[in-house]
C-alpha cells in the first residue's frame, strides 16, 4: 500500500520544489544587491554634493585671493612711493612721540597739519595726504605724483571693475589699461557673455573711455567722469558720487578726505590749534576764511608759548579754497607748503 502511495506522488513535484528553491534564493541575492546598489547610489549623490560645495568654497577663496592680491599691489605701490619720497628727501621724520614732556607732545600734535583721516557721514572734501614727488621740468608734476602709484595694470581703477572682472578680463589678455582703452563695448559685451547670465547685467559702456584717460595720464579728467558714474554706468547716477581714483588712493593713505568743516583740513592746523579756533567760536571753513590773521594769531598768542611756532599766514586762503569746494587747487597749493607756512 505504502509502495503504490509513492509511486502514485507526481514525477514533477521535486522538479517544481527545485525551481522554487532556486527562485527564493535569487530572489534574496538580487533583494540584498538591490539594497547595496541604493546605497552606493546614495554615497555617489552625497559625494557629488560634497564635490559641488568643495568647488564653490574653492571659487570664494579665488575670489578673496585676487581681492588681497589686489590690495596688496596697492600696498606695494604706496611702499614705492614712500621709498622714492624719501630718496627725494620729501619726507620729514617726527620726532617718537613716545618720549618727551607732554608740551613737546602737544607741539607736535598742533604741527601735524596731516591729522586722522575725518570720519563722520558728511564727507565734503578730499585733498593730498602725503608729500608730493616732484621731478625736473616739470611743473605739474607735483599735481600729478599722486596718481604715481596707480600702475597701468591694475584694471580696478576703473569704475564698475573689481577683483574678480579684472581676473576676467586678465584672463582674455586684456591686462593694462592701454589694451583695456582700445577695446570696443561690444568686444567687451562678448568677453562678459562668455562667463554665464550672471554678468549680462553689467555696462561695459564707459571702461575705454576711462582707461584711455588713466592711460594717457589724464586722471583729473577721470576722476571728473567717475564723480558722474554709478557702478560704471552714466544712466544710474543721480549726483554727483565719490570717484574710484579717489576711493582707492584713500585707501592707500595717498589722499584724505575730510568731514565738512573739519579744520584739520588745513594745513598747520591739528586737533588742539583746531580746538582752540572753535572755543573762539571759529567753527566752519568759511568762518576761518573771513577771519584776520591777527585774530587767529592772538587765539595762538592767548593759549601759550607752546603755539608760537605755528603761523596762520596762509590759513584763510586755504579755508577758503575747501568752503568753495576747489580741491584740485587746495591740494596743489597745499603741496608747496611747509606746515602752513609759503
């Protein structure tokens, strides 16, 4: 009975049984490297994230390596002109105000016609802060020394390019401000649309014509075209703005630029002469522009033998050059003095 049982079971169960098992277990192996493959899927995602945020942090620290390159040429042009004003022996040396009686110290703070740079929101003028480098034959070289250390490639002077446009334009072998000065708006548009819709909105427009003027030496003219610029562009300003040439010689101690009626403006006054001048109620520019000599001189007498070095000869002059608004010819004027004195 047992022996027909078996041979009546089915001839393809074992077969069906096989096939099954089988089925299982590839099933297991392909759900287990199914698995596997997500996560490396995963990892590769993450990596690539990684990848991508890696690449901007290295596009930032270019960004700010040209920004201290930049600021470090300009720090260089400043350390070359110090050299050349003191081979030209156009620089005095102050005695160390470390030392000495606190009537010496005051001499020398009252003789400073320098003073800090003026601070305050109001910013009204701008006159030369550091000795001039005059050479032979010629008579505007005075005038024209302090734009000596703007070299002829750094693009930045141009208002509308910074750190990064001038990589750029550095990159496409426009690297001085000669070749900047012969390039058209539309050569330059094609340059800038190579980089991506980011730069779309900037004006190339007026680059050469202001490189023309820095390389040609005409940086009075510049700096009258950028006063009308914002960002580069003529169609934006709305006033008169602060000039690019301007801001970076600031930067560079070259120039200052003074709060509006600050008196330390003028040269042979520091910050106590320009005290004792406001408790005489002496306040503004123009105050001390229509006030005589001798009245400025008795405020110097009144406060004591340590003022009697100072001579106001020249102050109302000057005063009223910087009420009028007349840099340019305060700042040369300023240049032929010696603490205020012709």
């Amino acid at each position: 009975m047992i022996l027909l049982s078996f041979c009546s079971f089915p001839w393809w169960l074992p077969w069906l049984l096989s096939f099954l098992l089988g089925f299982l277990a590839a099933w297991g192996l392909w759900s287990k490297y199914k698995s596997r493959v997500d996560d490396l899927e995963s990892d590769i995602l993450g990596l690539r994230k990684k990848i991508s945020s890696l690449e901007g942090d290295l596009a930032s620290c270019q960004a700010r390596r040209a920004e201290v390159e930049s600021e470090l040429a300009l720090v260089k042009g400043r350390l070359r002109e110090m050299e050349a004003e003191v081979k030209l022996g156009g620089v005095g040396i102050v005695p160390d105000q470390s030392s000495g009686t606190e009537d010496d110290q005051d001499k020398i703070d009252d003789q400073d016609s320098g003073g800090n740079e003026g601070r305050g929101g109001d910013f009204s003028g701008i006159v030369s802060g550091a000795p001039s480098v005059t050479g032979s034959g010629s008579s505007d070289s005075g005038n024209l020394s302090i734009y000596a250390a703007l070299k002829e490639d750094n693009l930045q002077v141009i208002e509308g390019i910074g750190p990064k446009m001038e990589s750029i334009l550095k990159e496409n072998d426009i690297n001085s401000l000669l070749k900047l000065g012969g390039e058209s708006p539309s050569g330059l548009r094609d340059v800038l649309n190579k980089y991506g819709d980011k730069y779309r909105i900037i004006d190339p427009t007026t680059w050469p014509e202001q490189a023309e003027l820095a390389a040609t030496g005409r940086w009075e003219d510049l700096v009258e075209m950028q006063k009308s610029l914002d960002t580069g562009r003529s169609d934006r300003a709305t006033g008169t703005t602060d000039s690019k040439v301007e801001k970076i010689l600031i930067k560079m101690g070259i120039l200052k630029k003074w709060a509006k009626d600050d008196l330390r403006a003028i040269e042979g006054i520091g910050p106590k002469i320009a005290g004792l001048l406001k408790d005489d109620g002496i306040n503004t520019w123009r105050a001390l522009s229509e006030v005589s000599v001798e009245r400025i001189q008795g405020v110097l007498d009144k406060a004591g033998k340590r003022y009697q070095l100072a001579d106001p000869t020249t102050w109302p002059k000057q005063a009223g050059m910087a009420a009028d608004g007349k840099w340019d010819e305060l700042r040369v004027y300023q240049d032929h003095l010696k603490g205020g004195k012709e």
